[in-house]
C-alpha cells in the first residue's frame, strides 16, 4: 500500500481469464463526478454545512480537496467511513483565501469546477498540472468568466493551463459559454451561479456535448441551492439568496465505474449485478446498460441495483455523446459481437485524460481488431484476438476498459496499471472478486 492508502502496482500487470461465467453483486465506489460537484457545492453553501457520505477517495478527489484547503476551507474527511466535511470560518468572502496556487495535477472537474468558483472572489488565483493538463484547453471557460468581469487567461496565450484568475467578483449577470467542447465548463458556471450575489442569466451557445452531466450539475444544485431554474433550452436563470440547508447528502456509486461490471458478462457470459444505482440515477451512464441491451443482453433494474445477463452480442450504431466516458468500455465488448459496432459524436473525447478515440483505435489494432477511426468516433469490426501488452497512456478508463478483453482472451498485459487511481484505486482487487 502506498503512503497515501491506495494499493501500488507494478509497472505491468496480467490480466487471466476467467475460468468460469461470473455470477457475482460487486460495489463500486462514490461517483467521481458526484463528490466533486457535492465538494464544490459544500464549499459555497452558505447555511447548514452538510456531511457528505460515500465520498470516493482518489487522485481527482484528493487534488479537489487539496484545492479547497489551499483556498483556505476547512477540510475534515474520514476516509474509513468515507465522509466529508467542508466549513469556513468566514462567510464573505466566499472564497477564504485571497490568493492561491493550486495544482490540479490531469483532473479535468477539479480545473473547470474551480476555475468558475474562485471567480467569485477577490484575489488572484493560479492553476497548474501535468505535462497533459496543459494541452487541454479551458479558452471557452476563460472567456465566459471574461464576460463577466473577471480577468482570466492562460498564461502561455494557447488557452490551456496554467492559467489565473485575478477577480473583485462577477461584475454582471450575463454570460454565454460555449458547449462543444465540455460540458464541464457549464457546469462550473452554473454551480458558481447558484451562489453568487447578483441573478445570473447562463445561455449556451451551440451543441452541448455530455448533456446528462449538465442535467446532473442541474439537478444537484436544486437540492443544494433551490435557485436555479430552467426557462428554456439552453438557459439557466439564478436569484441570489434562495439557498436551502442539510445535515447529510449521500454519493452515488459511479456508473462510469460501474460499467465496466456491467461489460463483463457481455463478454464472459453469466451475471453481474452492481449494488446501489437505479434507472433514476443522477448519472447518464446508467444508460450504458441499453446499449448493452441494444447488443443482445438481458438487463435486469430495481431500486437496490441493476443486473446485466450476457448473450449473443450483435455489433450496434450509436451516439454516445450522452454516455461518452463509456466509448471505452464499449469498445472492448465490441470486439467480441457479431458485426461491426460504430460509436458517433464523440469528437470532444480527443481532449480528456488522452486522444481517447486514437488510443483505443491504436489498441484495439494491435489485439487484431479491425477498427476505422474517425473525427468524430469509429467503427470497430470484430476480428482473432490475440494477447498482448497494451498501453494506456496514463488514462485510467484505457486501463479498465482493455482489462476487460483479458478476461476472455489469454495474454493480456496492462502497461501502468496504477493509472486507475485517478478514480477508482481498488479497481484491480474488485475485479479479482469476479473469479470463483
């Protein structure tokens, strides 16, 4: 175990097949994407601090919370029971700290979410990262907080890290940010919007890629803040002051996460059922489950869980805009379908963890997949498998995702496993769990 808590892992790690069909219920843990929104939301809430439980420990999470003390937040965590607290010693300024400089090493939400929230202090604010972090771009972001008043920008002019945020607060109302890029930069906004002093008018401006996160951010903010509403597609309205307190806000198991469960008996046969997510769930990627069903698997929802049975796979067409950190993981069931499966409008994945569409291409091709990649997606024909060592590029849902076709096909070895610690450090061991 490493200093930090989490499991270490050598430099390559083989990944046996499963000598028999699982029949298995794993647990996943908390949402990434839910804790660092709840993290976020618990730092600007004015009222009752609530305890937020099922908080995921990762590296994501733990730069998020890093963050927050270095802005001068009171951060109490327990990780054994896997619950938070976050309380301030002031009110106003919301942001405690007048300056910081913070490192939020690859973690996209950590960035956008934070960039957006410091905006409505007062003081000068500096974000850094990993060599990857700088390539990924925040211009649409910086403009939109530009608009508001605030001097933002990128230090080296390309709009992507590091970058500052020198701000008094928002100086207006009005804001348009672009959505083709990230929905995360909305997302921010409209976190930061639910606290601010003044009513706040969000418009978007094109296509917005990953909707459901944006419904997710919406949804989460009326149980936080009650002050956002909705008048027209692509519209978020806020009034100042309309703010609701709790005692308790519970985290969701990651249905990014769990998709990879989900993808087991697709490609072993069997059952798998995940604990703890409901068709209702907050998160879109529940969703990944239809297409699984679309494929010729037999899904099975109740308000405790939802099962996915195998069956035949049949190759499918579809838009993964919705579902896009599940590109991955379909992919790799897709090399064991009948026919060929072709993902769309996934274009924005290019700018994650890595050039996600690139990447699986490249390594689905050398496992002996047939695959034609495209701006915006590709289409993978099922072909002889055979094992091999497989890269991820520090990208934790390359990691995962490639396990999966290990579990079928003899040979498989995975380059850097640890990576999986940016959200889900125990991946490996539950993945062991499904042998019997």
């Amino acid at each position: 175990m490493s200093e930090a808590g989490r499991p270490t892992y050598p430099p390559e790690l083989p990944v046996a097949p499963l000598t028999a069909a699982p029949d298995a219920t794993v647990s996943v843990p908390g949402s990434k994407s839910i804790t660092n929104r709840a993290l976020v939301l618990a730092a600007l809430a004015v009222n009752e601090k609530p305890t937020l439980h099922g908080v995921l420990r990762s590296e994501d999470t733990e730069v998020m919370l890093g963050c927050l003390r270095k802005l001068g937040f009171i951060v109490d965590v327990d990780w054994e029971r896997h619950t938070a607290r976050i309380d301030s010693e002031v009110v106003d300024p919301v942001i405690p700290s007048a300056s910081a400089d913070l490192y939020v090493a690859n973690s996209g939400t950590t960035v956008r979410f934070l960039a957006a929230m410091v905006s409505l202090g007062n003081g000068r604010y500096r974000f850094d990262g990993v060599p990857r972090m700088r390539e990924r771009p925040l211009e649409d972001l910086l403009s939109s907080l530009r608009q508001l008043g605030v001097h933002a920008y990128s230090e080296a002019g390309n709009g992507c890290p590091p970058v500052v945020i020198e701000t008094t607060g928002w100086q207006t109302g009005e804001v348009t940010v672009r959505g083709t890029t990230s929905s995360q930069y909305l997302s921010g906004l409209m976190m930061a919007a639910a606290f601010a002093p003044r009513a706040t008018t969000i418009r978007v401006d094109g296509d917005l890629v990953s909707e459901p996160y944006v419904e997710m951010t919406y949804r989460m903010i009326g149980e936080w803040s009650g002050s956002m509403t909705r008048p027209s597609p692509g519209v978020f309205q806020t009034v100042p002051g309309a703010f609701s307190g709790m005692e308790d806000y519970d985290i969701e198991p990651d249905a990014s996460a769990a998709s990879y469960f989900w993808a087991v008996p697709a490609i072993t046969g069997g059952q798998v059922t995940v604990r703890g997510l409901a068709r209702r769930s907050l998160q879109g990627d529940v969703a990944f489950v239809d297409v699984l069903e679309r494929m010729g698997c037999r899904v099975e929802a109740s308000l405790d869980g939802i099962t996915v049975h195998g069956g035949p796979l049949r190759g499918v067409d579809v838009d993964m805009n919705a579902i896009s950190d599940t590109v991955m993981t379909l992919g790799a069931v897709a090399c064991f379908a009948d026919g060929p499966t072709t993902i769309r409008n996934v274009g924005h994945i290019r700018h994650k963890e890595t050039d996600r569409i690139a990447a699986l291409a490249t390594e689905l091709r050398k496992l002996g997949a047939g695959v034609e990649e495209r701006a915006d997606g590709l289409t993978i024909t099922p072909g002889p498998l055979t094992g091999c060592a497989v890269d991820t590029y520090n990208d934790h849902r390359m990691a995962m995702s490639l396990a999966l076709v290990g579990l079928k096909v003899p040979g498989i070895v995975i380059r850097n496993p640890g990576c999986v610690a940016k959200t889900y450090p125990g991946f490996w061991q539950d993945l062991e769990k499904l042998r019997r």
